[in-house]
C-alpha cells in the first residue's frame, strides 16, 4: 500500500497502515489453565499490554464474531473442548490474519512445525517466562522500536 508520500507501508490485518503504537498492544490470551491464565494476564498487563483472556477457543471465536478487535493472538496448544491448532483453522477460516503465537507447557519439534504451517508467528514454551513472551510480542508488533 502506498502512502500519500509515495512510500510503501505495512498493512495490518484490517487494512490500516499502523501509525506509531501509542495504545497499549492488544493480546487475547486462550488458555484453558485458570491460575496460569490469570497470572500471564496480569504480568502482561503489568509489561504494559492490555489483555483480553478466555479459557477456550469457543469462547474467543465468539467475541471475535461480534466485533472484538486486537492486535495478537496467543494461543495454548492442549485444550480440552478444541485444540489450539484447531482454534487457528477457525480464526483464518474466518478471515482473520493476526499474528497468531503459540504458548504450551508442551513444546516439540512437531508441534511448532504443525503450528508455523498452520499459520502461527512463533510458538514457544511456557517454562521461557511471561516476560520472553512480551519481548518477542514486542518484536513481532513493533519491529521498529528493537535495537540490534
């Protein structure tokens, strides 16, 4: 997409140019483990997110279907109503292009390959800490404020 200034510009996945983040990055975390839930939901908070929370995909889907917006999706593979593999089919399936990360306490060679062909941005275990997850979210959505 070109601005009026000639340039090229990223799109994000409604088709807005991004300007500079002067919200909090948006994350709806899906994870079926209520105390890990709520810790990773406050810690990102704390690291400067704001955070929408759900303890399926089901649930998530929904609040998609009517309206809620956000800039990531941070997905737990082992759920028992519907794997998270299977809530990342649903989210393209729908037309929805964010960046889709994979948090588990069950990380493999296959898995993280099942989830990068599916569509995911990253996959990464639990055990690497909330605040790994915020840095590489931060790298991910605001690739310009990362020195090298």
């Amino acid at each position: 997409m070109m601005n009026s200034m000639g340039s090229s510009q990223i799109v994000n996945s409604l088709g807005h140019a991004p300007t500079s983040r002067r919200r909090p990055i948006s994350l709806v975390l899906v994870d079926d483990d209520d105390d890990f839930r709520e810790a990773a939901s406050g810690e990102l908070e704390d690291l400067g997110f704001s955070v929408q929370s759900f303890a399926d995909g089901a649930d998530m889907l929904a609040a998609f279907a009517r309206g809620m917006r956000a800039d990531v999706i941070v997905l737990d593979w082992f759920m028992p109503a519907m794997m998270g593999i299977d809530v990342l089919a649903h989210v393209r399936r729908a037309g929805n292009w964010l960046p889709v990360v994979f948090l588990t306490g069950h990380s493999t060679a296959g898995l993280k390959d099942m989830a990068l062909k599916g569509g995911a941005v990253d996959f990464m275990d639990k055990m690497g800490g909330i605040p790994s997850l915020a840095e590489r979210l931060r790298v991910l959505l605001e690739p310009t404020k990362v020195s090298g």
